[in-house]
C-alpha cells in the first residue's frame, strides 16, 4: 500500500516537473522574441508613431471632406478602432518573419534538434508575437482620451483583452503562412497579397455595410472583421450611442467575440500542426 502511495506521488511529480519544463520552453522563446522587438528601437518607435500619424493626417482629412453633419458620426472617432485593429494585426505578423530569419541563419534548425517540442516553439512564437502587438495596442489606446473618447478603468481593460483576442489570432495566423517560407523576400510578397486584402476588407477605413456584394461576402470570412468591429463596441460603447454604433458595424458584440474565441483556437491547432512539419 505504501509503495503504490510512493508510486503516486513520484509520478505525480514527474508530471509536474515535465509541466514546468515546458511552459518554461514556451517562455524562453517568447522572451527571446520580446528582446528582439524592445531592442529594435527604430521598430518599436515606428510601430507607435504610424499609426498614430496615419490617424491624424487620414482621419482629419476625411473628416475634413465628409464633416460630422454628412456622416453623422465623428470620423476621427470611428476611424481610432480601425487603425488599432489594422496596426495591431499587421505588428502580428510581421513579427512571426523571425521565423524565416532564423531559417535562414540556422538558428531555427538548433532549435527543432534540441529537447523542446516543436508545438511549444510555435506556441512561444505566437505568445511572443501577441506580446508585441498588445504592446503596441496599449500605447495608441492611450491616446483615446485626446480624440475625446470616453473612457475608463474596466473599458480600458475589456480593449485590451480584445486587442489580446485578435493580436493571438493573427499571430496564430502568421506563424500558418510563414512555416512553409525560406526567403525573406517571400514574407513581402505574401504580406502585400494577403494582408493589404484583409486589413481593406475589414471595415478599418470605412463601413463595409455599401460594399458590393462580393466584397461583403469576402469581409464575412475575413477573421479582423469581427475583431475591428469588437474594438468599435466596446472602445466607443461611452462615446455613442449603441444605434450609432450598429449603422457602421457589421456584426453584434456577442457575435464578435464568439466567433474570435472560435477562431483562435482553430487557428492555433493549425499553425502547430503546420509548424511540426518543418524540416
């Protein structure tokens, strides 16, 4: 009896150890690629400053063309939204080219040979890339209250776990296309031919309510619509009314986050798999 009880609490602590010894793999990579986004000052300063220039100089010149009276809705206001769903998602997978850098240099090859496991590599990857994205997230939210966004404690919190919902996603997403990459110049091309599509077809500029029926069908399986369209609920929920609100957006609140919820996990079951395939 004693020694089934030993047997117990020795495997029990295996468990525990191999537990740890994992989520301490995944952390290792994610601090690496933590270290390579804040020591890239140029990046990390661009990756704040654009968008907050393309907020500025874009949103008052359409506003500046299409006053509130025609549009009935201030422009500048509906447009901070878009412009964080847009750089946050673009930050995310632009940051998982680390993986064809490192293919490229050999490093990736040390790492797929050594003990760690290929699904925690992926993971830490993708958790790094979110990181980074979250950290751009945070910055330009802040400048909420200087565009005259109502804000506050909980509302700031409940923008960054949705910034957190789609920047997981899209980083997911990234490190899926990048897998099967070998040259830098690939990540360019593939960028421009599917992320300019979607970042367009989000609603980020503009409503996607006129659009023409082929371009709507395409915004409905187009995984930062829904993401823009949470971040215009709940980041403008105190600015304006929930009438005004539902005349830009696509999709409810509820229907958003289901379906990010739903397709985070998706996606992260198939980035790893395609990840364990690397050779």
């Amino acid at each position: 009896m004693e020694n089934n009880h030993s047997d117990l609490i020795s495997e029990t602590t295996q468990k525990d150890h191999w537990f740890f010894l994992r989520l301490r793999s995944i952390y290792i990579i994610w601090y690496r690629e933590i270290l390579i986004y804040f020591r890239n000052y140029l990046k990390f300063f661009t990756s704040i400053f654009l968008p907050l220039l393309l907020l500025v100089f874009f949103g008052t010149g359409i506003e500046a063309v299409f006053p509130a009276e025609l549009l009935e809705y201030d422009f500048i206001q509906f447009f901070f939204p878009g412009i964080i769903g847009a750089s946050i998602s673009v930050m995310a997978l632009s940051s998982t080219i680390s993986i064809v850098w490192d293919r490229e240099f050999g490093f990736l090859r040390e790492i797929l040979v050594s003990p760690i496991k290929r699904a925690d590599i992926a993971l830490g990857k993708i958790l790094g890339a979110t990181s980074t994205a979250v950290f751009q997230g945070f910055f330009i939210v802040l400048f909420a209250p200087y565009l005259k966004i109502n804000f506050s404690t909980g509302l700031f919190l409940k923008t960054m776990g949705v910034i957190f919902m789609v920047a997981y996603g899209m980083s997911a997403l990234g490190i899926l296309f990048v897998s099967r990459l070998k040259k830098m110049e690939s990540f360019s091309i593939l960028s421009q031919i599917i992320v300019a599509p979607m970042v367009f077809l989000s609603g980020a500029f503009f409503p996607i309510g006129n659009l023409p029926s082929w371009m709507a069908a395409l915004s409905r399986y187009n995984p930062l619509t829904f993401g823009i369209d949470a971040l215009r609920w709940i980041t403008l929920s105190k600015t304006m009314p929930a009438s005004k609100i539902s005349s830009f957006s696509s999709y409810s609140l509820s229907h958003c986050l289901i379906f990010l919820i739903i397709f985070d996990m998706i996606i992260t079951i198939i980035s790893v798999q395609m990840f364990r395939r690397i050779k």
